[in-house]
C-alpha cells in the first residue's frame, strides 16, 4: 500500500493550492475521484483546481463540480501557484502528460491510486492495489476527514465504484466496496440515474462503433484471444467527439472458450490505443501491457503505442499474448 491514508489526510490538511488531476483519456474513476476529493478540500478551505490534458467526457456532466474541470491549454492561467500536485487513478506521471508542468518548482506530489503497476512517483504514494477503484481510496481519505458524505460527492464516488468494478463484477467487488456502496446509497446517491447515464445513454454515432467492433473481432491462439478493432478510417468517417468505446472491449469477452480480448483503436492517425481484458487467472494482461508501456490490473490493463500501424501493434500483442499464455 504504501504511505497510509493518516499520512495522506495529514499532508492534506497541512498543504494549500492543490493541483488535482487525472490521467489522459479519463474514466469515470479518475473524475468521480477527483471531484470527491475536491468538495472535501473544499470543506476544508483550501484553495484548489482541477486540470487534466484532456476533454472532459461529457457523459459525467451529470456530476456536480464537473464544470470546473479545466482541460489542459498551452499558457493557461491559474488562480495560483499549485504547490501540490494530487494525481487521481494516475498509475504513472507521464499519463498526466503536461499538467505536471503547471505544478510549483519544488512542489509535492501525492499519488492516489489503486493500480498494480503504479510506479510510486509521488513524494508521498498512497497505492492501495486491494481497492476496487481509487474512487474507494479516495472514500477512506474522506472518511479520515470525518466529514459525512452529501448526495453529490457520494454519487461522485458510487461513479468511480461502478466503472472499475464493471458494474460490481470485476475481483475488486470486495465486502468491503460493498459496504462502502450501502454508505454511498445511505448518502442519497442515485444509482438508477447514474446507470442510466452511464450505461444506457449512447450515441448514434457510439452504437455505430460498436458494430464496428464487434464485425472486426477474430479468433486467434486456438479460441483463448479474441481481437477487435476500431481504425482511424471510422473515426474519420463519424463524428469522433460522439464516439464513447468505454467498455466494447468486454462484449468479446462473452464468447465461449475465449481468455483474453484484445480492443485496438486509433482515433488519432498513428496512435494506436490498446485495452486487454482477461477472464482466466492464469494470465495477467498488466505484465502484456507493460510490455508496451502501459499497464493496470491483472484483468484489466491499457496502453498506447505511438507511430506505428495497428496491424504491426496487433500482430506484436498477438505475440505477447501467446507468449503470456
């Protein structure tokens, strides 16, 4: 684990003009996180703003404190000097990209995560890899605070919960991120308006996506691996600020005897994005991603490969699957 949540809360309470992020290509987990820990350093006063190098998803603008997100612009201008970097769901500093430049010289880091592969880069590193999200690290930080909960920053969290468990079927459904979700609900969190907005809210243009998907995925190492594809081509040809491939890795997941899926995008010519999932203990998808300078968790793990084409990043991941095997 690390540094523990007291050393956290201390050098929370201790700090002043924070600068809160998430990785690029943010989920549910790394803004429901930040946002939970925004409203608690609220309570505390303390000065604070939230960037990452990125859009902001506009599928969480149902969150409250979503609108103060700032994504990432050359020569912006902050209220002040951060002082103190917080990375949220971050599991190494270069996923933060140029948001790190913002931070003060000299400035602390904290690092909030829950990642297997988190690098520790932070002053002080509080890698909780038992949790089911950082969402729930972030839940126990607040808990150190002894603050009780309102309804939006436990929504914040239930949202954080609902991503990285894959709808509370993933391993880090745990008693304990059970409980802490009868708390989130206790708290006035509204869970069918958030599985609405979350699950059942799609584009045209995302529906279309995924039957792009679903018609590329093929079967390779004898059934175990199944892949699929989104090429810069569809993108291209659709309106990409519409398109939301947030879990289509899972769906070939479902088919009879497979052990890993493999889903490779390239919504930017020659930055292949890469997401594994696996449903076999036997095999780790993290040691395949960091092969390729990524990583997360044992079933569930992501990277990106920079200037190179999708068929020679597939016929490589295709190769470290079966070697992982």
């Amino acid at each position: 684990m690390g540094d523990s949540v007291q050393k956290v809360v201390a050098a929370l309470k201790d700090a002043d003009c924070f600068l809160l992020s998430t990785h690029i290509n943010p989920d549910g987990d790394g803004i429901g996180s930040m946002l939970a820990l925004s409203w608690a350093l609220k309570k505390m006063g303390k000065r604070h703003v939230m960037v990452i190098d990125d859009k902001v998803p506009e599928m969480f603008s149902y969150l409250d404190g979503y609108q103060d997100i700032l994504p990432y612009a050359e020569g912006m201008l902050l209220p002040f000097s951060p002082r103190c970097l917080v990375a949220l769901d971050v599991s190494n500093i270069e996923r933060m990209k140029r948001v790190t430049s913002l931070l003060a010289e000299g400035g602390q880091i904290i690092n909030i995560d829950h990642h297997l592969s988190n690098s520790n880069f932070g002053d002080i590193n509080l890698v909780d890899i038992k949790a089911s999200s950082c969402a729930e690290v972030v839940f126990n930080i607040i808990t150190g605070f002894g603050f009780d909960l309102d309804m939006s920053t436990a929504e914040a969290i239930y949202t954080g919960i609902a991503i990285d468990t894959g709808r509370f079927r993933f391993a880090g459904t745990t008693a304990s991120c059970m409980r802490i979700t009868g708390d989130l609900i206790d708290a006035g969190a509204r869970i069918s308006l958030i599985a609405d907005r979350l699950f059942y809210d799609n584009s045209l243009e995302t529906i279309k996506a995924l039957s792009e998907v679903l018609g590329t995925a093929s079967l390779y190492l004898d059934g175990q691996l199944v892949v699929s594809s989104l090429g810069n081509d569809f993108y291209e040809k659709n309106d990409k600020e519409k398109i939301d491939t947030e879990g289509f890795v899972n769906y070939p997941l479902t088919i009879k005897g497979v052990k890993v899926s493999l889903l490779l995008q390239e919504a930017v010519k020659g930055v292949v994005r890469g997401s594994l999932r696996s449903k076999d203990d036997s095999i780790d998808v993290n040691d395949v991603a960091r092969i390729f300078g990524g990583g997360g968790h044992a079933k569930a793990a992501g990277f990106v490969v920079n200037e190179e084409r999708l068929d020679a990043v597939k016929a490589k991941v295709i190769d470290a699957v079966k070697a992982a095997l």
